[in-house]
C-alpha cells in the first residue's frame, strides 16, 4: 500500500516550512447571495445577473433553491469574459442543467462545472441562464469562495 503527501502537507511539514495560501487553509469563506421573483413567466434564454466574484476567488460550494418552475425548465451558473479578458466567457462554469421542474435545493456541486474548485484569474460577472420556459417562483442562489 502506497502513502502519498498531498502538496499542503509537504509545505506544512517542511523544514524550513513554506507558506500555505490563505485560501487553502484558515481562509475566510464569503458568499454572493441572491434572489430573483420573476414577473412574468421565465423564458428560454433568460438571464439573472448575480453579481461579481473577485480576482483569485476559488469556488467552494453554493446552492440553488427554487419554487417549482414547472415543464422542463433548467439553469446553468455561469460566468461573462471579465474585462481584460482573461477569463472566458463560460455559461456553465458552475455548473449546468440544475432542475427547477420541481421546488427544492440543489448543491452546486451536483452538476460541477469547470471552475468548481478553481481559481478565477481576475474579476468576474456571474450570471444564471434559464434552459426552458418556467413559471413565477423565486429563484434563491448562493455562491461560496475563499480569497488568497
């Protein structure tokens, strides 16, 4: 049997010892939370803006909890390009096709997407995009992170 060291471990039992990135360990969770009721019946292509996550930002968990929305209606977190561009535009960086046909809570880490667990570069809008036509039941979405 095979005993590896994970790379915090080598720099927490290094001698001299090396510096483990606040976000990695003892770093201060934060979240963006948000809400949305609609008007009107959501639509395919519909999109709610849920605000910015920082540069250096790595996503750690969240959820997404609904009213039943009905039919075959999905949502997809995701992320616009960031301004200087070195963050690509991405639909479904957090993840995709979260069911809303029913009411309930979804973790984000049901359907990870490919910045799950990764580091935004710089600055970001995140945004969720509505796959099928839905109803009027408020949407509630938390996304959490760590910052170095």
């Amino acid at each position: 049997m095979a005993e590896f060291k994970s790379s915090n471990y080598v720099k927490a039992n290094s001698k001299p010892l090396l510096p483990i990135d606040a976000g990695e360990v003892s770093g201060k969770s934060r979240w963006n939370y948000n809400e949305y009721q609609p008007l009107a019946n959501l639509a395919s292509a519909d999109t709610i803006l849920l605000g910015k996550i920082p540069a250096g930002a790595r996503i750690v968990g969240g959820w997404i909890k609904s009213a039943a929305q009905g039919g075959s209606c999905t949502v997809d977190i995701g992320n616009q390009v960031s301004a200087p561009g070195g963050e690509a535009a991405d639909v479904d960086s957090l993840g995709a096709a979260f069911s809303l046909v029913s009411a309930g809570i979804l973790q984000l880490s049901s359907k990870v997407g490919a910045k799950f667990g990764s580091k935004f570069s710089e600055e970001v809008q995140i945004f969720a995009t509505i796959n099928a036509t839905g109803s009027t039941g408020l949407i509630q979405i938390m996304v959490e992170y760590v910052l170095d």
